[in-house]
C-alpha cells in the first residue's frame, strides 16, 4: 500500500507542475497572440480575393468606359458635319450616352472607393499582426524560461515514477490507471475517523468492516480508494 501512495504523490506532483505549465499567464498570452496571427492570416486571405475580384471589376468596367467615350466623341463630330435637322435628332441619343457614361464613371469611383477601403484593411491588420507577432515573441521568451525551470522538474519526477511503479503490484496500479486520468487528483485516500478523506462521508457500518478485513475498500460516494 506505501509503494501506491507514494507512486501517487511523483504522479499528484508532475500533474500539478504540468499544470502550472499550462496555466502560465505568458503562456497563455503566447497562445493568445498565436491564435490572433492565425486569424489575421485567414482575413488576409480573403481580403487578397476581395481586391482580386475588385480590382477584375474596375478592369472591365474601365474597358466598357473608354469604349463608351469613343463613341461619344464619333457621334459628337457626326453632328458637327450634319447640321439641320438630323443634327437635332441625335441630340437626345448623346444626351443618354452621355448620362450612361456618367453612371459608369460613378460606378468606377465606387469601385475604386472599395479598393482603397480593401487597402487599408490589410495595412491595419497587417500592422497589428507586426505588433502581435512581437509581442507573441516576448510573451514566449518569458514563458521559454519558465518552461525551462519546471521541465527538468517534471523529468526528473518522470523517470522517479518509472522507478516507483516498478515496485507497486499490478492490481493497484491497475485500480490507480483506471482513475487518475479523470478528474480524480487522489485515487488513494486514507480512511480519517470514519471517513473518506477524499470527500468526507461518513463510511457505513458494513463497509467499515470490509475495510478492516480488506483493507481497501471503494468509496460510495467519490469513487476513491480508502485505505486503512
Ligand atoms: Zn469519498
């Protein structure tokens, strides 16, 4: 029974130096700041395929323009050489191109508005990501010497708990396995005054019995091991 408890105690150790390891608030920051990197990259990737498509837009619709100017301007100097009357009838097909050629302007504005607006996104996030990525750097630097302290800890204990489990019977060691992955920090409690010192219930009469005999028993209430 000692070689389990004591095989406990390294496990409850390394457990609680891991532990430590992971609530460590310049690690966390690191993890944090990494996680923000991650994001910004999937923004910028679509923010790439937003100026893409934006900028396939403006193309085409440049195109259209300068392909509408050019037959504004011909059917400009058709009616300086015609004259007269035909001269008046064309003037409302030049009036709706040229409303129609406003419209296209506007809309290359519009596109060129989103543009920029798609290029100072990327500038701001890629900013942050400098600052993050700084940032990230320190926070891991801080977290790296912490890391370094408790490590050879928790290795040292390690290969104590090898040595240790090499003299605990295979039916204990089984019972512990089976509990310590859970929740469960102490699978091995000692019986105090009548209860489970892992929850404190009292222990029932017949099962005060069985620990006697037994010398270990379950408990009914937390599932640990008590023993006497
Ligand atoms: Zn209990």
């Amino acid at each position: 029974m000692q070689e389990i408890i004591k095989y406990q105690e390294i496990d409850i150790k390394i457990k609680k130096l891991n532990a430590e390891l992971k609530a460590n608030a310049n690690g966390q920051k690191a993890l944090e700041m990494q996680q923000f990197l991650k994001d910004v990259q999937t923004k910028l990737v679509s923010l790439d395929e937003n100026a893409k498509a934006l900028s396939q837009q403006y193309d085409k619709s440049v195109a259209v323009y300068n392909e509408f100017i050019k037959k504004l301007d011909n059917l400009v100097k058709e009616v300086d050489t015609a004259g007269g009357e035909k001269a008046a009838s064309m003037v409302p097909i030049i009036e709706k191109f040229s409303s129609d050629a406003e419209k296209l302007d506007n809309h290359i504005s519009s596109l060129q508005g989103r543009m920029n607006a798609v290029s100072r996104d990327v500038k701001n996030l890629v900013d942050n990501a400098v600052k993050a990525r700084h940032n990230r750097d320190i926070y891991k630097a801080e977290f790296d010497k912490e890391r370094e302290k408790i490590e050879p800890q928790i290795n040292a204990l390690k290969s104590e708990l090898a040595k240790q489990r090499a003299k605990v019977s295979p039916e204990l060691l089984a019972k512990y396995d089976a509990k310590a992955d859970g929740k469960m920090s102490e699978v091995f409690v000692p019986e105090i005054n009548g209860k489970c010192k892992g929850c404190r219930m009292e222990i029932s009469a017949g099962k005060m019995s069985l620990l006697n005999s037994n010398g270990i028993i379950e408990c009914e209430n937390c599932g640990r091991y008590i023993y006497k």
